[in-house]
C-alpha cells in the first residue's frame, strides 16, 4: 500500500497488490463465484477463522479487497466494506448498529429512500427515529434519549445543499457514546474528511463520483476495523448486500480520476451557482460555494470546496418547474449525480417521493425545487441550456 500523503497519488495507488500474478498493470477482476480449497482440512480452518484466505465472492474477493483498501486509506479510515448499492451501505451500516428497543437521531433531510428505510421499515422493527434540523445543536441536544445509538446526517444534504457542523456532531457522539455516520457521497473524500472531525463511520453511494461513469450501483462503509468486521460478518454477510466483483473492478478504474474530474465538477457548479443566482427567472439557488450561503464559512475548513450539485428554485409552481425540466437539450433528465454527463431532475416528485408533502416542507424542499449534478462539459454549453430552457418555461 503506497505510503504517499497526496491524494491525487492515493487513488491511483493505495491497496495495490505488489504481487499480482504476472505483474499486470491493472487490477485483476476475479470474476469468480467461489474459491477452491487445497484440501477439506483447509476449508474448514476458513470456514472457523483459523486461516486467511477467500472462501465465496459474498464473503469476499480480491478485486473488492483492494477496492476496500483504496477507500479507507482515502478516507483516513482502518478498513472499509464494499456493497451491492449505496442503500445497502446505509441498511447494512444502520442495523449492524441497531436493535429493537433503540433510537436513532438524523437528519430531516436524506435521500428518499434512506428517509423510508428510517421512518417506514425501522418502525416495524421497533427501532425509533427522531428527525431533526442539524444544523440546531439544541434541537439535537432534546432529541437525545436514554436508548439513542446512532446519530445520521448527510453533508451537504440530499437535495437542498444544508451543510452541518462535523465538528460538532463529532464531539456531541463522543460525550453521549453514540455511533456517528455520515454519508459524504456528495463530496467524496477529496472534498472532506468526516474522520478528521471524530465521526466514526463514512458511507458512499459508490454509484456516483467514486465511480463517476454511469455504468455502477455500489456502495462503501469505511470504519475502524471493529465496525467493519461487524458488519461484514453480520448484516451484510447474512442479507447479502455484496458487491460483484465486476462493479468493484469498475469503480477502481473509475476512482484513479476523481481528484481531476472533482475539480471539473466543482469549477462548472460554481460557475452555473454565480449564473443562477443573478438571473431574475431564478427564485433561489443553494450552493455552498456562494457567499450568502449560510455554511459559505465551512469551504476551507470542513470541506475543500463546495461539490458539483446545485440546487435552486425557479419563479414558478411544480407545473412550471417540470416544463423547465423539459426545456432542456443538454442536461439529461434523470436522478443520481456524479457522471460526466449533466444531470437534472424534480425532488419532489422523483428521489424525495417517498417524502409526505408535511415532510418535505419541514425538510426545505419545495414544489419548485429543482437539482443539478453539474458535469463535466463546457460550462458555457451548459449555462446556454439552462437560458433557453428558463426563457421558454417562465
């Protein structure tokens, strides 16, 4: 594993394996269901732990292994779990640490289907959600009860670009010996750290920058080598949620350009952020990287810079928003972000439908809401698209 500091040396080389067979440049794919056993002695001293090596893909493989090594050595982490999706990370991560009887704390704000996964699923399960703003500490504070576990939040959020306090949320888990977990695929490791701020476990939706092709669903947990070990031989091993090593193989080749493309992503959304917001067809934008944003202070400190997605709301109703979104030619409409493509889609009605209108209000999105996951073309294309499309819908 390469001893480099530099990130852009990282991704390209952290969990290489120095004796792959015939000294191939690129990472072998271990497309392979099982693995063969010397003798039955020896699967059986697998089998107990009592000697290393691989037995079957779901418990684990060569290709993802060094996939997982990348990751936690990107995010500053011990080890790291590869899954079948971003929502098998969350899942997999959230009840390897819970039980009926607890309590979780998180953010009013999630992915759709992260928000079912807590407020639907967990409840048959006894499992108990409160769903707070984040960024108001004292909200936090009395949501906190005897039986709370773990403490949830995505930063910047899914859609709405809020940014909370890592810091903060570090230092509040510690005092009261809670689980903190962070979802940082909007940012990726290149952009911000959450173990640098104490927080104990980091997921990705692997299917978006790490990847940053289009081509994945996946998912990453990284933690200390206790958190992954549980959950690698608890809820993932026995729900399955196990990436192919196909997929891991993909995301590999896709990562050793994050750092470049990150950068492109983050120069094209701060340039359509300053276009947005001096445009009067405009209502609002949320970006982080503009300066009457309220976590503007953040960029520098807890994060790098402010993330390819752009969220704003046009002088306009829900109807009026869809035909926007119709307008385009560029932009593709479709959820999921990270790909050098463009990509637009409608909260309220596609990622954020599993949301009640109550909740969504309370959660900051809107009828008029709309997201962008900027990509990797010219800016000046993709600021024309977005000109004529608002001229036509408002």
């Amino acid at each position: 594993m390469t001893q480099s500091s530099h990130f852009e040396t990282q991704v390209i080389h952290a969990g290489d394996n120095p004796d792959q067979q015939y000294g191939c440049l690129s990472t072998p794919l271990y497309q392979t269901s099982t693995f063969v056993f010397e003798t039955a002695e020896q699967g059986g001293r697998r089998f107990a732990g009592e000697e290393p090596g691989y037995i079957y893909t779901r418990l684990g493989n060569p290709t993802t292994r060094q996939l997982e090594q990348r990751l936690a050595v990107l995010e500053n982490m011990d080890d790291a779990a590869a899954t079948a999706t971003g929502m098998g990370a969350v899942a997999a991560t959230l009840m390897a640490n819970l039980q009926c009887g607890d309590h979780i704390i998180a953010a009013n704000a999630v992915y759709g289907c992260t928000y079912s996964l807590l407020t639907e699923q967990f409840g048959r399960y006894g499992i108990e959600t409160t769903l707070v703003d984040m960024s108001d500490h004292h909200a936090i504070e009395r949501a906190l009860q005897p039986n709370t576990k773990v403490i949830f939040l995505e930063t910047p959020v899914n859609p709405n670009l809020d940014v909370f306090d890592l810091a903060w949320i570090g230092k509040f888990s510690r005092a009261n010996n809670l689980v903190s977990v962070v979802d940082n695929t909007f940012l990726t490791p290149y952009l911000q750290r959450p173990k640098d701020f104490d927080i104990d476990i980091v997921i990705h939706s692997a299917t978006k920058y790490l990847n940053g092709h289009g081509d994945v669903i996946a998912g990453i947990i990284c933690g200390s080598f206790e958190q992954i070990e549980n959950i690698k031989l608890t809820t993932l091993k026995d729900m399955g949620a196990t990436i192919s090593p196909h997929d891991a193989w993909l995301i590999l080749r896709g990562i050793k350009t994050l750092a470049i493309r990150m950068d492109r992503h983050c120069d094209n959304a701060q340039k359509l952020a300053e276009y947005l917001a001096q445009d009067s067809r405009v209502a609002k934008v949320f970006y982080p990287g503009l300066p009457d944003h309220p976590a503007h202070h953040f960029i520098g400190t807890q994060m790098k810079a402010a993330g390819g997605v752009v969220a704003f709301e046009i002088e306009g109703d829900y109807a009026q928003s869809l035909a926007f979104i119709n307008q385009l030619s560029l932009f593709k409409i479709a959820v999921s972000l990270g790909d050098a493509e463009s990509l637009i889609q409608h909260p309220a009605s596609m990622t954020h439908s599993p949301y009640t209108p109550e909740a969504r209000a309370k959660a900051g999105i809107s009828d008029n809401l709309i997201r962008i996951s900027v990509g990797l073309e010219h800016c000046d294309d993709l600021i024309a698209d977005l000109d004529q499309a608002l001229s036509k819908a408002t």
